[in-house]
C-alpha cells in the first residue's frame, strides 16, 4: 500500500496543477479571442459574417442547411432572407421555389412569391439553351476542338447556374475528350468536383482530384491547395479522419478566398483542427499541427480552434472541453461537419482521458473526473469502455475510487500466447491428419470401385 | 454332420503354428456357408473347442450360433459366452477374420442392450477394441460401440481412456463420424469442453459428400459448446471443410444460430425469453440442458470481463452489470467461479466488496517447465509424423495421377519439375 501512496501523491498535485492552470487561463485567452472571431463563437453563429465568407450555390445550400437545421426561429428567417436575396441575384428557380414554400410568407410581401421573376428567368433560360445548342452543334460540323470544348464548357455553366446538377456534370466531363493543354484538364477536373461536392457524391471528388494530380505540368499553389480541400472534404464525408486532417493541414497560404464557392480558410481551420485532434498523437498533432507555419496563419483565423488545440496539448482538458462545446451548437449547422461533430467529439474526449492517464501509476477519480467535469460514476463508465476496447491499460478499484495503471507482464503473456499456440497447432494438425485419412479412404474407395 | 465334426476336428489340430492357421481361416472360409445352415445345432460344439487356443474355429462357430434372432433368456448366456471369448481369444487369430469379430462385438453390444445392462459390456468391449486394432491410432469399427456403451451406462470416465489416444486412420467415415459424436457427448459430460468442441469440430469439417444426420446433430452441439467454451459462436466453418457443410449445416440448425446471436448481444434476459420460445425444439433435440448450461456461461463471462477492467467492485455493482437479481446472487456466481479457477479474487463479506487478484502463475515452477517441455516434445512427434504423412502422399500413385493430369492442365510451362503422369 505503501508505494502506491507514494505514487498517488505526486499525481494529485499535478492534477490540481492542470485543474488551477486551466482556471487561470480561460479569461485571458477567452477575451483576447472575442474581438476578430468572425464566425464561430460561443454566442449564436452571426449569420451575416458567416455568410460572407462564400460565394455562390455552396453561400445559398449553406444558409438554407442552417434554417433547416437551427431551432431558434430568428436565426432561420434570417437564413432565408438572406438565402432569398442571393438566389434572386442568380437564375435558379428551382431553389427559389423551394426558399419562397420555406419563408412562407413570414417575411412580409417582398419575400413572396415572384411568378413574374420566375416566368421570366425560365424563358430566358429556353432561349440562351437553345443558343447554346445550335452554337455547339455549329461548333460540332466544323470539328474544331477548342470550340467543342467551350460549348460544353458553356452548357455545364448554364446547366450549373440553373440548378441541373447532373446534367451540369455531364457536360462538364464531356469536355474531357475535347481537352487540348493540361489546363483544361485541371478546369475540366475543377468544375467536376465542384458539382461533385454539391451533389454530395464525394466518390467523384475523389478520383477527379488524383486524376488533377497525375497531369504531367506542375500545378500553380492555389490549385493544389484547392485540391486539398476537396480531397480533405472527401477523406470527411468517408470518416477517414486522420486522411482528412492530413490533407487540410497540407492545404497552403495561397488558398485565400479563392475557393469561396466550396469552402472558407475558416473551415480548413476548424476541420483539420478538430480531425487532427481526434486522430492524431502526441507527437503528430505537435509536428504537423502545432509548429506548422501555414496552419497556423489559417488557424489564427478561428482562434478557439487553436486554443482548444493548444490547451490539449498542453493538458488543460477542462478548457479544452469548454472550448469544444462552446463551438458544438454552431459546428452542428456546418453542411460539412455536422454529421461528424459527435463522433469527432467521442474521440477526442476519448484521447483526452487517454492521454489524462497515461503518465500515472494511479489516479484519483474524483480529481479526474473535477478537470473533465463530469461524475464519478459517469467517469467510471467512460473509463470502463475504454479499458475494455484496450485503449487504457489500466484497473479501476471501485471501492477507493482510483484508477491503476496495469503493466503487461510480457513474460507471462509470452508464455501464455505459446502455450496457447501449441495447442492451437497441436489440435490443427491432428485434425488435418485425420481429414486426410478420410480423403486417402474415399480415393482408395473409388479406386477399388473401377477396377 | 459330418463335416461340422470334422471342422471341429480340424480347428483342434491346426490352432498352433501360423501357417496352420492361416490354412484353417481358407477351410473356414469355405464352410462358412455350412455353417450358417446348421446354426442351430452348432452350440454344443462350441464346448469341444477352446476360445482361448482355437480362438478363429471359435469365432466362425460363434458368429454362426448368434447369426440368427435373439430371445432375452439366449441373450444372457450368449453375452456370458462372448465376454468370455474376447477376454480369452488370441489377437493374432482374430485379426484375420476382423469382420467375424467386428459381427460379434456388434451382437453382444445388441444384446446387452437387449438386458438393458449396458454396463457389463462396457469392460469386454475396451478388450475387444485393444484386441483388434493394430496400433493405438487405428479408429476401429468397435470405438464408437464402445463408447455408446459408455454413454448409456453413464461410464464417461472409462471412455475418456479410449478419447485421450489419437486418432489418425480410419477404416470407415462412418465410424469416425459416431465416434466423434459421442466422443463430443461424453467430454460435455465430463465437462471437457475444450475436448469436446475439438471431437465436434472434426465431425463438422470432415470431408462428407452429402449431408448426414450425425453432422447436423454434431453441429448442434458444437455451437452450444463453442458458446459455454469460448463465449461466441463458431463465426464461420473453415475453408477446408466440405463445401456441402458450409452450405447447409447453417440452414438445419436455424434456432441454435440465433441462439447464438442473441448470446452475442448480451443481453440475458433477450436470450432467457429466447430459450423459454423455443423450449420444444431443443428439447425436442436432447439439447435443452446444455442450452441452459450456455444461457449460465453467459453470467461467467461477463463475469471474467469485469476482472479486466476493475480491482475492487462491490457485489451489488456486480449484480447491475452482470444483470443479476441481488448481491447474495452475485456472491453465489463468483464463489463458484473462484472455486472453479476461473477467476482469481477475494470476497470481502464485511463491505459486500470482491477483489480480483491477477492470474498467480508465473511460469516458473519446475511443473510448469515440465509442462512446457512434454508440449514440445508431443509437438515435435507430431510434426514428424505431419512430414511422413506428406512423403508418403507424394509418393501415392493416385494422387501423382490427378495431380500431374491437373498440372497438364493448368501449367504449362513447368511440367518437368513433375513428370504428367504416372503409371505404376
């Protein structure tokens, strides 16, 4: 009992160390992020500021995933106003219906609906596809490749402004054989994963973006981080996180806003953040993560993302965790993120009480379960999860409420696998033995029958 | 008349030497015909010759005697008379006429079933397999006899003798098949699980060109066993089993496969309501009761999961997670299973707290070494005889036949590492 005290005592004062210097922290960091967090907060998500920061179909899918998606009223009408307002500056009816039924007249006349807009854009839109059609199938006689190309080029544009997302990819893809530089294959690829990406088949957006990567130029900065992006989004949608993280934190400086119409540096941030998080190790998060100059500039973007990283690293989990469910209401109405934010959220709470343990002989459960706020008995159970996946090696003396750390004996685990082994080939072997004999006698069987 | 004493003198004169012998058994033979025509005056006969000299006369008379049916005052002299022959009777002499003895044993096993008495064949029969069988590893068509013997006479323990020696040739599939079987039986009775699901496994996976009763019964049990023993059901039957097995034997045995799901979801109450559903078809099956001792197993494992995660837990924490009824039920299960060894800890009555202590063995022991050392050395013997078993096969005219007509086949290119075809 002895040495387990002497082991045990250290381990409180460092306990109460992370529990104190996570308490004294938290004002500091939390108002020097207030002022530039553009998005993000532990206040409702500011839809204006957020909606800012794209551009095009993905700005409207955005807004109208966070009226879906958000209970407080005020929120959702804001969404769609805004939402209203953008699709009005476009050509796509089918949204615009689709808004106008969800607005349904709550906000007032000048959001109603505008048949005469409609009737408009849609006889419009008659006319430029059959312009359209005639100028490809003039292009098309005079087989002039160049041509060919832009004609597709042009029809996946208007099918793609017009809300026909397949036929948009279809056109796109068939500039393919018309494609004459390796720029127009990167554009051909481009356009494709960007309707991939909004028709949500991010299969597509896979192999578009290796097929981008294997032409033989090399490739400007802001393609190449574009490309990262989508394949990131791709490793995400698929619950490859560690793939994920490590595509989004390749992504380069050069990005910038150029890539509005799929995603915002904000998001690179906060994606590969909290991926990086939740699949990597110590050592990984460190090197790829937290001494990376080009993350960093996009982590400064969303400074509670960096802190709630920088916290974990340096084992304030109470912070950590503070930060992270600040974040959770707003990550829940990301289009991206939602569907992942639990599991996500599992796995670095898991890691957090991981790596809580791992350096000590025995901890204390009430002061574990103080820095992770929560209670002993729900501490317990978490912790009874992990010990049976294998993911903490490690006994709970439920009576005195303290966790051990239990070493493998390797010997006797050695010992113990052999002898296990033996048997398994003792037994193997035998019955193989006797499943030949059954065969020799069968073919002797059959022999004797011929002759 | 005549020719049946002069059999009877015959026998007498050429019991001696082996070449006698081995003309007597081609008379035998010859008369074999005669004799079962005068079956029924053949037993006074059988007093002039004696089982333990003439054992090959006596066994052809004797196999003529009991030839035809039965009554159950006969039976009692007959089975007297038989175990007296297969205690007396030359092993030589009798090997040359296995199928008479093979006859006989299988009568006397009758008839003692008949007496109802399965007991009292239980010792001749362990003679008559030792007798008749060349070497320690012939499967003989007497062991699955002997072994129902056992079972009926609840005598497990002498057939566990006849269980612990390998097995490797076989004369008749059949044979090994019941004899797997029942060994599988007598094992879950002595509660040699690991034995038993080992027995049930070759019978599962053995080479069988259509399905049989015997497998499908035996894959019964091997999924209740593979639960109590392991804790989960047999996921899939190896690739080498037959491909009639891995087709169909799933489909006969539908309620032990969900059974066995239900058992992996954990929940025993979900399985307790389960079992109750379908108490006709297991007992229906003979299984009802190794059923019950899975449904129990259950308790044990999540018992055991426990000592894994935790150092002390009180009794009533253990009664919520292992879903029992009270503390005093859960001190009940962990008192028996520290009896049993299969746990290591300590009850603290005072608090209603258990201790779980690691496995004390430490693999240092000179019993242990011991242990360790037999192991290899029974390994080794066996990898010797896995690599003779191997030459021999390469050396198996029909083997080489098919292999080197599918080597045409199928390469090319390296036929002359093995030569086509062979024909010897």
């Amino acid at each position: 009992m002895d040495g387990i005290e002497g082991a045990s005592n250290p381990t409180m004062e460092e306990m109460q160390a992370n529990g104190t210097g996570g308490v004294d922290e938290l004002p500091l960091t939390s108002t020097s992020t207030r002022k530039n967090r553009p998005i993000v907060s532990g206040e409702p998500l500011d839809i204006e500021a957020y909606a800012g920061l794209y551009t095009g179909r993905t700005k409207i899918k955005r807004l109208m995933f966070i009226a879906n998606h958000c209970d407080n009223p005020g929120m959702q009408l804001e969404a769609l106003r805004m939402a209203y307002d953008e699709i009005k500056k476009g050509e796509n009816t089918h949204l615009y219906r689709e808004v106008v039924q969800k607005i349904d007249g709550r906000l007032g006349p000048n959001y109603a609906m505008d048949a005469a807009w409609c009737s408009t854009i849609e006889r419009k839109a008659e006319l430029r596809k059959e312009k359209l059609e005639s100028e490809l199938n003039a292009y098309r006689t005079n087989l002039i490749k160049e041509s060919i190309r832009m004609g597709y080029n042009d029809f996946g544009d208007f099918y793609y402004a017009h809300g026909a997302l397949g036929d948009a990819f279809k056109s796109y893809v068939r500039t393919r054989d018309y494609c004459t530089t390796s720029k127009h294959i990167i554009q051909m690829c481009l356009n494709a994963i960007l309707v991939s990406i909004e028709m949500v088949q991010f299969s597509n957006v896979t192999s578009y973006v290796s097929k981008a990567e294997q032409t033989p130029e090399a490739l400007d900065p802001p393609t190449v981080a574009k490309l990262c992006c989508a394949a990131g989004l791709a490793h995400l949608e698929a619950k490859k996180y560690k793939l994920a993280a490590r595509k989004f934190l390749e992504v380069g400086p050069e990005l910038g806003n150029s890539y509005s119409e799929v995603i915002a540096p904000q998001d690179v941030a906060t994606y590969g953040g909290l991926c990086a998080l939740a699949s990597f190790d110590r050592t990984e998060l460190k090197n790829k993560v937290i001494d990376n100059i080009n993350f960093r500039d996009f982590l400064e973007l969303v400074p509670e993302v960096r802190e709630l990283i920088n916290d974990f690293y340096s084992s304030h989990y109470a912070s950590c965790l503070e930060y992270l469910g600040n974040l959770k209401s707003n990550l829940m109405l990301d289009i991206h993120l939602y569907d992942h934010v639990e599991t996500l959220y599992d796995q670095i709470r898991n890691k957090a009480l991981i790596q809580y343990t791992l350096p000590f002989v025995s901890v204390d459960m009430r002061m574990m379960a103080d820095a992770f706020k929560t209670s002993v008995v729900g501490l317990e159970k978490e912790l009874e999860a992990l010990i049976t996946d294998n993911q903490i090696q490690a006994r709970i003396d439920s009576h005195n409420k303290i966790l051990y750390a239990r070493h493998a004996d390797q010997r006797n685990a050695t010992f113990q696998r052999v002898l296990q082994t033996g048997n398994e080939f003792d037994q193997e072997v035998r019955a193989m033995l006797l499943r030949s004999s059954l065969l020799k006698y069968d073919y002797n069987l059959r022999a004797s029958r011929k002759h | 008349m005549n020719s049946v004493e002069g059999l009877v003198n015959q026998i007498q004169g050429l019991s001696t030497t082996a070449s006698d012998v081995l003309s007597l058994q081609n008379l035998l033979k010859q008369a074999d015909d005669s004799l079962h025509a005068e079956s029924t005056r053949l037993l006074p006969f059988l007093d002039q010759l004696d089982p333990s000299k003439h054992s090959l006369g006596y066994l052809y008379f004797l196999e003529a005697c009991t030839a035809g049916p039965v009554t159950k005052e006969q039976a009692g002299s007959y089975v007297l008379m038989i175990a007296r022959f297969i205690t007396s009777c030359i092993a030589e002499q009798i090997r040359l006429a296995p199928d008479k003895f093979i006859t006989v044993c299988k009568r006397f096993k009758d008839q003692v079933l008949l007496l109802e008495e399965p007991l009292r064949g239980v010792a001749p029969m362990l003679t008559a397999i030792r007798k008749l069988q060349s070497s320690s590893e012939h499967l003989t068509a007497l062991h699955p006899e002997f072994l129902l013997l056992c079972l009926l006479s609840r005598c497990y323990k002498a057939g566990l003798s006849i269980l612990e020696e390998d097995v490797f040739e076989v004369d008749q599939p059949r044979d090994l098949f019941l004899f797997c079987y029942y060994g599988g039986m007598i094992s879950i009775g002595k509660k040699w699980f690991r034995k038993a699901l080992e027995l049930l496994h070759n019978v599962v996976t053995a080479p069988m060109s259509t399905v049989n009763a015997i497998a499908v019964e035996a894959f019964k049990k091997y999924i209740l066993v593979s639960l109590i023993h392991h804790g989960q059901s047999p996921t899939n039957l190896p690739k080498y089993a037959s491909s009639v097995a891995q087709r169909n034997l799933k489909n006969l045995c539908q309620p032990y496969i969900e059974l066995a799901n239900s058992y992996s979801n954990g929940k025993i109450a979900d399985i307790e309501t389960y079992v109750e559903a379908n108490k006709d078809k297991f007992e229906s099956d003979n299984n009802l009761g190794l059923v019950k001792q899975a449904v129990s197993s259950m308790y044990k494992r999540n018992i055991q999961r426990l000592t894994q995660t935790y150092l002390t837990l009180s009794l009533q924490d253990i009664a919520n997670r292992v879903q029992l009824n009270s503390p005093k039920e859960a001190e009940m299960h962990v008192l028996q299973m520290i009896k049993d060894g299969e746990i290591y800890a300590t009850i603290n009555q005072k608090d209603g707290m258990v201790r779980f202590l690691e496995d004390p063995e430490q693999y240092k022991t000179c019993e242990m070494i011991e242990h360790i050392d037999s192991s290899i050395q029974r390994l080794m013997t066996l990898s010797k005889k896995l690599n003779g078993v191997d030459e021999l096969m390469s050396c198996d005219p029909l083997y080489l036949l098919k292999a080197g007509r599918e080597r045409q086949r199928f390469d090319f290119d390296d036929f002359d590492n093995v030569p086509q075809r062979f024909n010897i």
